[in-house]
C-alpha cells in the first residue's frame, strides 16, 4: 500500500508550530526566527516533504496531473534526442506533457533536477541515471510515484529498467575488426565509472580474448568526453611506438570526434573506425563510418509504456528488458559497402 505523501499541516503538528508558519518558511518568506525556522527545516526532512509546485492548480479526480519527467544525459547528445523525442510522442498519445531536463552526468544535479520535477507532481519519472545513488527516490516509490530507468541500471533502488545489450554490440564491433586482421586496436570510451560504458569495454576485452591476442595490444583508454579529448587521445596512439590500426569509439561523440581528429591527420582511410551508435551523416562520410545501432527511440517508447502501465497497476512485478543492437558495416572498418 502507499504511504501517505507529507503536507505542511504534518510538518506544522511535528515541528509545533502554526501552518502560517510552515507556509514562510518553506516559501523563504520573511518574519520567522532562525530557530523556529530550524525547527520546521527539521521536520520537513524527517517526513520527508517536499514542496507541492501545484498546490495552486487543478488535478484530475484521480489526483493526476497529466505529466511525467524526463531526466537524460544531455538534451543536445543524439542517442538521449531521439530517446526524448519517443517519450514525447508516446505521452501525447495519452495527452499528457513531458516536463525533462538534463543532468550532465553529474549526480547532484540529477538528484536536484529529479526532486524539482517531482515537486511538480507529475505522475511518474522516466531517467537515464548518472552514477549516483538514487536511494533519495525510495520515498516517492513508497508514495506510489512509478520511476523508470533507461539506458543504464540505477543505483540503490529497485526499479523497471530498460537497456541496451551494450557488451554483446561492443563485442561484435571488436570480432568484426579482428575478422579484417587488425592485432593493434584502441578503444576509446566515456566514464568508464557508467554502466554502459564499463559494458562496452568488458565486451571488447571479451572479443579479444576469446580471439586469444595479448591483452597489451588492446589499448583501453577512458574518459574521452570531448573532441579535444578524443584528438589528444588519437593523437598519443598514433604517434606511439606501436600504433593501433583500428579505433573502437565507444560513444556516437567519440565516433564524431574520431573521425575528425583523423580527417586532420589524413588517416581516415588507413585507420579502421567503428563506432557505438549510429549519428546523422554518418552514412555521407568518406569512408562512411562502420556503427553498432541502437534503436533509442524503441528504448523511449517501451519506457513510457512501461511507466503507464504500472501507473495503472503498481502492483506489477520490476522487469529488466534488453534491447539488441545490430552492426551496420560501412566502408571505415575496411568492408567494401
């Protein structure tokens, strides 16, 4: 059963004090001492109140408000774009409104975004968790509030998931290099402190172990998070004593910064490139660039509808779903498409 959402008439009762009172301090109002001010900062964070942002608004009779959150990495990043966009689309089939926001992948701002969106009441939260502990959303869970994870598996609570099969698409990219006779490879990942990336760097290592190549010639390097990173990165690769033949970027920006940094070195066509997920003009480029697909727009639609359904029964069991990928051979890896 859910637990009964805190009001500011219950942090008046704990703290002893009078709803006005309660009403100026959570509204940063002026005429209220600092210890009676401490007094009620203390109740509210022992029953956990949180600001109602729709207090003034009307709610349907079932006590919806006709709106989710969605919190993704980054709004201008094309995997979460897509992803937005199918949450957007599968919500407007129920008339209900996407309110979203981005968190960097920085856990305080996620946890202080999601709380935001959530003092807004909406009706359940769709997010792409950071590395944080989400064990601050336990108390909305008991409330009844639905939270889906997508992308990445959360940390500290137990919630419906959906993902990515990141390793297995990570280990095809790696075979199909090994297949055109590359022993000299580099992978180029993200935060290697994320899920999806660890995943994807296990599955390379998995390929070239199972291949039986040195573990030494597979050159692993992690936090690539910009352009200058990935030219700097390539840049130390390539003019090593042994340089890699092939670069596995593990992220769609990687890939686009890959593919400049070697159009800089004039290297795009003896370096092989495969990248994870595909991004737009990828196709165009000459070579086109060799992608492991993912379908994030697939990964929206099942999360919405995931948070629906369980919105009309709470009492659903927690599902964890893998979505495969599938690898588009261009001409980057050395395939004559």
């Amino acid at each position: 059963m859910s637990k009964k959402r805190a009001t500011m008439k219950d942090v008046a009762a704990r703290a002893g004090v009078g709803f006005k009172t309660v009403s100026r301090v959570i509204n940063e109002e002026a005429g209220v001492s600092e210890q009676t001010a401490a007094k009620v900062r203390t109740a509210a964070s022992e029953l956990n109140y949180r600001r109602d942002m729709t207090a003034g608004n009307l709610r349907r009779a079932a006590g919806r408000t006709d709106s989710i959150g969605l919190l993704v990495a980054s709004v201008d990043n094309e995997f979460d774009a897509k992803l937005h966009r199918a949450v957007e689309n599968a919500a407007q089939e129920r008339r209900v409104s996407v309110f979203s926001s981005s968190t960097d992948e920085d856990a305080d701002r996620e946890h202080q975004r999601a709380l935001t969106l959530l003092a807004r009441r909406v009706d359940g939260l769709v997010l792409m968790p950071s590395s944080g502990d989400l064990a601050y959303l336990q108390h909305e869970l008991d409330l009844g509030t639905p939270v889906i994870a997508v992308d990445r598996p959360p940390k500290g609570i137990c919630i419906d998931t959906l993902m990515v099969d990141n390793e297995s698409g990570a280990r095809d990219a790696l075979t199909h290099l090994i297949e055109h006779g590359h022993r000299r490879v580099a992978v180029l990942a993200h935060l290697a402190t994320l899920v999806t990336s660890a995943q994807r760097i296990a599955g390379a290592r998995a390929a070239w172990s199972a291949a039986g190549l040195p573990a030494d010639s597979l050159q692993v390097v992690d936090g690539v998070s910009t352009d200058e990173d990935t030219a700097r990165s390539l840049d130390a690769l390539l003019d090593g004593a042994d340089p890699p033949t092939a670069v596995f970027a593990a992220r769609n920006e990687i890939a686009v910064g890959a593919v400049r940094a070697l159009q800089r070195r004039a290297q795009q066509h003896e370096i092989a490139l495969i990248g994870f997920d595909d991004f737009g003009h990828a196709d165009l480029l000459d070579p086109a660039v060799t992608v492991v697909r993912q379908d994030p727009a697939r990964l929206g639609e099942l999360a919405t509808q995931r948070l629906f359904a369980r919105l009309e029964d709470r009492s659903l069991p927690v599902e964890q779903l893998t979505v495969k990928t599938r690898l588009v051979r261009r001409r980057s890896c050395g395939c004559e498409a």
